[in-house]
C-alpha cells in the first residue's frame, strides 16, 4: 500500500491527526497506572487515619 517509509508516516495526509491519536493513547497508557497508585496511595491512608481515630475514641472512653 505504501512505497516507502516516509508515505506510510504521512498516512496519506491524516499524519497529524493519526500520529496525535497514538501519542495520547500512549500517555494515557503511562499516566493511568501512576494515577490509580497515587489513589491507593490516598485511599491507604485516609483508612489508616480512621483506624487510628477509631482505636482513640474507644481508647478515650474507658
């Protein structure tokens, strides 16, 4: 279909368009798994917070 590199990179005049679209893609592909960790993250210690709030108020009643 192509006869050389260059007209396959030019994808037939929609080079931005296409090279644009695997380029979010790929940062989406990167960005997602550090944005779910960094929510664990957050997750992990608000609870962590709870847990120890809990265990004083019932400490602080006896």
């Amino acid at each position: 279909m192509w006869n050389s590199p260059a007209e396959f990179f030019e994808m037939g005049g929609y080079a931005l368009y296409v090279w644009s679209s695997f380029g979010v893609c790929a940062l989406i592909i990167v960005l997602e798994p550090l944005a779910i960790n960094n929510r664990r993250k957050a997750i992990m210690s608000r609870l962590k917070r709870e847990i120890r709030a809990e265990k004083f108020d019932k400490e602080g009643m006896k």
